[in-house]
C-alpha cells in the first residue's frame, strides 16, 4: 500500500482524535491536513505508519488548543464545539466510547482540561491507545501520561452527570420535543424540560441572539415556542437529525440555508439542556450559511404582533 492509500485509509481516525481534541471540525481538518504534510515530507517511512500519524497529529492538535484557549477565554458569549452531524471514525468494540465523547456535554467537560490532559484522556479513555503510544504522542514519559489521566478522570467524573438516558429514551424524547416544537405546544414543551433546564445559545458575536439565555422549564418553553412560532411566519424549518451523537436540528431559512443547529442534552428522563449555535463560522461545514442577521430583521416585524 502507497503512502496516500495508507494515510486515507487513516484520515477518519486522525479527524476524530483531532475533533475530540479541539472541538472544532476546522481546526481539525486543518490539524489533520498539516499531518498528511509532515507524513509526506518525511525522509524516512516510520515503522508504524498509525502510531506516526496519530501522534503528529495529537501535538498539532495540542498546539492549536493551546493557542485557541485564549480566544475562546476571549469569545463573546457561550462558547459551544462546532456541531459535528456525523463521525466519520467507526470502531465496533469502543462504539459506545466514541459515540459518547463527541456529546456536546463531553466535549465541554473536556474544556476543563489542559491541553495535555485532554490529550492523554482522548486518546487512552475514547481510542484505548496504550500508555507506550500515548507518551510518544505528548512527549512524556508513560509515569506522567498516567498521572495526566488520573487528573483528567477527576475534572471529568466530577462533572459528569450520575445518569444518563438510553438511546431509544433520547429518541422517544426528542420526537416529543419536535412535535411540541412545530405544533408551538408550550405546555407539551414544559412536560419535557426538566424544572432548572438551561437554554444557551452560540452566536459568537457574529449573529443576533434568536434567544438570550434562560434557565427554567416554563421560561424556557415559553422561548423556545414564541421563537419557534416566529421563525414559521418567515418560512424558517427545521430538520431533526442527530447533532455530536444526539437528538438535535438543523434550522434553515427559505432558501435551505443553514440558520443555526440545535442539540438536546438529556437525562433522567427529562431534557437537561437546549443549546444552539448560530456563529457562521462554525455552520459553514454543514451547507451553505444563512444570513442570520437579515432573518433577525424579518423576525422584528412580529415583535409587537401577538404569536
């Protein structure tokens, strides 16, 4: 097998651990392309063309988010991951791992960490990478890369919900959810958020807030129907469709542009969360963007009107 064989038959696992990494399907597109460079401009074939590139691309990633962490310290409002609709790394036996770390709820978690310390948890907690590969990838000795995990596991596990819901829960669920969501049923809404649910929204600001942030099951049904209501008047839809491995949307104005994504955190039975991103810059990998701002002018038009 050639080098350009091998490195695309490795190119889905090298974006996931860059994804998971960072956060950003940019930026670990770019992680990813700035690896094929060093691959294909080495001297020398490595013996194990994985453990090469999974580790180049692991420092790439590392140096980016270190850099990236002062701007997102920076960012104005909520800063949420790029929302990934599918991803393209499949491993039977660690489904379950993969399948869980791209959760928007995870990957915040993972925003507590230092760059090394995600790292060392992308890479042995999600991949099962052995701490031998693991210290060649961050350069450190295994000693160390275990005492980062340790670390690591602690900020997680201390954030991380007791439980969670099952698959087919979150379906049940979000079926619900869009049902209400379309019909404008408040109340349907209400019965579905748990009573201190959070609704945040990603603009960036780069697009007017569809809604600012609001805590609480009645509030936030009440947004959440009179946004939803509005943007109907003006011809915005919405497909459901699973957002970084859970129930979510993408929103679309009249012309099929992409509005914003919306994701659904939930637990216990109940929905613990509604997060949307409507930044630009970070819909772009989905589809041709909308102009958020000139659907927020049409939305004014009802302000006065009653829903």
């Amino acid at each position: 097998m050639g080098e350009v064989e091998e490195f695309e038959e490795l190119r889905p696992l090298l974006f996931s651990i860059a994804y998971r990494i960072l956060g950003s399907v940019g930026e670990a597109e770019d992680a990813v392309q700035e690896t094929w460079l060093r691959f294909d401009g080495s001297p020398t074939r490595p013996v194990s063309t994985k453990a090469f590139l999974s580790a180049t691309v692991t420092r790439i990633s590392i140096d980016v988010l270190r850099s990236a962490r002062v701007r997102r310290e920076e960012y104005t409002g909520p800063w949420f991951p790029e929302p990934l609709l599918s991803d393209p790394y499949q491993d039977p036996a660690r489904s379950v791992e993969l399948a869980d770390s791209i959760s928007v709820a995870a990957l915040l978690l993972l925003e507590r960490l230092s760059p090394l310390e995600r790292a060392v948890f992308v890479l042995r907690e999600v991949f099962g990478f052995g701490f031998d590969e693991i210290a060649a990838a961050v350069d450190r000795s295994e000693a160390a890369c275990r005492q980062l995990l340790v670390r690591a596991r602690r900020h997680v596990v201390a954030g991380r919900p007791r439980f969670t819901a099952d698959r087919r829960q979150r379906r049940e669920l979000a079926t619900r959810f869009f049902d209400a969501l379309k019909d404008g049923d408040v109340g349907g809404l209400q019965n579905l958020l748990a009573a201190d649910v959070r609704l945040a929204s990603d603009g960036g600001g780069k697009a007017p807030q569809l809604a600012k942030a609001v805590v609480g099951a009645v509030n936030v049904a009440r947004v959440l129907g009179r946004v939803a209501s509005r943007l109907a008047r003006i011809d915005v839809a919405f497909e459901p469709r699973d957002v970084n491995g859970q129930p979510g949307a993408i929103f679309r104005d009249r012309d099929g542009r992409v509005l914003y994504t919306l994701v659904l955190d939930v637990r216990d039975g109940r929905i613990q969360a509604v997060r949307t991103v409507i930044n630009p810059d970070k819909l772009g990998h989905i589809g041709p963007v909308a102009d958020a701002w000139a659907v927020n002018r049409e939305l004014q038009q009802f302000r006065r009107r009653p829903d």
